[in-house]
C-alpha cells in the first residue's frame, strides 16, 4: 500500500496505474475509520482495479467553535484497517500542503446547500466542494464511493460533478448501522455508553416513521411524531432539526405522497447526530 503525502506522488502513482488500463476508485474520508468507511472501500475493490482512500481533517469544513481540534484521528489504525482491504494508495496530506496561505479560489454550491444542515453550518458545504473538487484534481478517479449517511453531502456532490462536468462517477453507498441501530459515525466515539444505546432512539423513530407513511400523512403530523419518539429514548437530546423534504430537491413537503427524504439532526451530550431514511 503507497502512503503518498504530496500532490506529485499521488499523480505519479496514479499516472502508472492508468498506463496500465486500470480503473481508479476513490475514496474520500476524514479518517478514524470504521465498517460505514469500510462499505465504501469494499464496493470501490469490487468495481475497480486501484483503489485510492484519502485520510484528511478538512478545516474548511468545520465552523467557529466546532470540533476540528478535538475530531478523533488515529492514523496508524486507520492504515492497519487499509492495508488489510487491500487499498492500493492512502493519500494523507496536511492542510498547509491543501491550502497554501493565499489561496483564494473556492467552490461553490448554492441551491442543495442553503438547506437542512446547510441552515446551521454555514459554509460548510463550501470547504466541502473545495475539498472535494481538489481531491478530484489530484486524484482524477473513474468512479468515487459516498455514503447516504451524509445524503446531502453526496446530493450535493452530485450537482457540483454535473454543473462543472467532472470526468467522475459517483456511488451512493447504503448507511452502515451499528448493532443498535444508530448510524455508524467517528462522533459515536465521543458519547458514553449510556448516551450511546440510548442515541439509537434516532433511528427507531425514524422507522416508526416510515411505517406512519403507509398512509397519507402530513409533515407536521410526522415531525411532531418524530419528535416525541426521540424525545421518550432520549430525554436530554436537543433537535436541532427534522425535515421532510424530496429526496432530490431537498425541499420540504407538506405531505408524503411519493418518495421523501426524512433526515434529522440532533444533539445528544453535546455530539451532532446526523440520520435519514427514504420511505
Ligand atoms: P467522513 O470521514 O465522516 O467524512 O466520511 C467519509 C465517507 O464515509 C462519506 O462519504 C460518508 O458519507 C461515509 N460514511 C460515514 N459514515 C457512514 C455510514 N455509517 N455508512 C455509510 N457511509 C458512511
């Protein structure tokens, strides 16, 4: 496995392995890896002949008083968990190589991104299409793997790959869920045990949900729903938000008559949760 910290070994590896034909795999991660990055790579080993991961904290990403200094990192795991995927290359750079001190170009999606998480973490989407985009550049992969987990991420990801035409197909993996039931993140590491288990409640209201929708129902009805079902497993959980909204827009609905997107955001012990389910 090639641990490459600079752009000219990345291009360098990848250059060889396209002489030879192959196809490249991307993907991309904020490291302290677990089975949900791990779904992502064993798809990537499936469909292509290299496959890249990259391990990279992205301060453009994180607000003022978010957790960029205190995310879990633990690299040497991670590698070891690599490594024994068979990835071809870990691309681990540091941010003064990703951003020098005068870099001022940025990029930008300005419709998916004003809404769900976008309403709370300004600017997030931005670091994250810069990054993304950088990535791309420096990588330049046949097909990259997202997770739904993330769906707005990788909605958002989607539309900024058609409008600026990256040569670049994107999969959407399935959410990887712990034995509770509670979507797999490297933020469960910072709950206790107790907060833990009981942070499963996330998602055992949202199947309730989804079994609400087998008749018509209105999106008030069902957040009120929601609300009451988070609350009861978690009485200290604070909701930052719960929406109903078209899984491809991401704009609310009124009511469920097709296909809809429920995600939410919540904080438990202080940790942002993030889930969704399609029903
Ligand atoms: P992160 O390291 O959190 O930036 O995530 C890297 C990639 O892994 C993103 O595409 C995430 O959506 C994906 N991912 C994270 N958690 C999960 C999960 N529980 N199931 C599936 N994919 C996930």
């Amino acid at each position: 496995m090639v641990i490459a910290k600079t752009i000219p070994r990345v291009r360098q590896e990848i250059a060889r392995a396209k002489t030879k034909g192959k196809k490249i795999g991307f993907v991309p991660t904020m490291g302290a890896l677990h089975q949900g990055h791990l779904s992502l790579i064993l798809k990537a080993k499936k469909e292509c002949d290299y496959v890249v991961a990259s391990i990279f904290v992205n301060p453009l990403q994180f607000g003022k008083g978010e957790d960029l200094k205190r995310y879990p990192r633990n690299l040497s795991r991670d590698l070891r968990l690599l490594y024994n995927e068979h990835v071809d290359m870990v691309f681990y750079p540091n941010a003064k190589m990703m951003y020098s001190k005068d870099a001022s170009t940025y990029v930008e999606e300005t419709d998916l991104s004003k809404r769900l998480c976008g309403k709370f973490r300004p600017g997030h989407f931005k670091g994250v299409c810069t990054v993304v985009a950088k990535l791309f550049n420096i990588v330049s992969p046949d097909t990259t793997y997202f997770g739904r987990k993330d769906y707005q991420q990788a909605k958002i990801i989607e539309r900024m790959v058609h409008d600026l035409a990256f040569p670049v197909k994107i999969k959407i993996a399935p959410i990887v869920r712990e034995k509770t039931g509670l979507a797999m993140s490297s933020r469960n590491e910072y709950l206790s045990g107790e907060s833990r288990k009981k942070a499963a409640g996330i998602y055992k209201a949202l199947q309730n949900a989804k079994y609400s929708c087998r008749k018509k129902v209105t999106s008030g009805r069902l957040t009120r729903q929601i609300k009451k079902d988070i609350i009861t497993s978690i009485p200290t959980a604070k909701i930052q938000y719960i929406e109903i909204v078209d899984p491809e827009t991401l704009k609310p609905l009124k009511s469920i008559k097709s296909r809809a997107l429920i995600a939410v955001a919540v904080y438990v012990e202080k940790v942002r949760l993030i889930d969704n389910i399609i029903v």
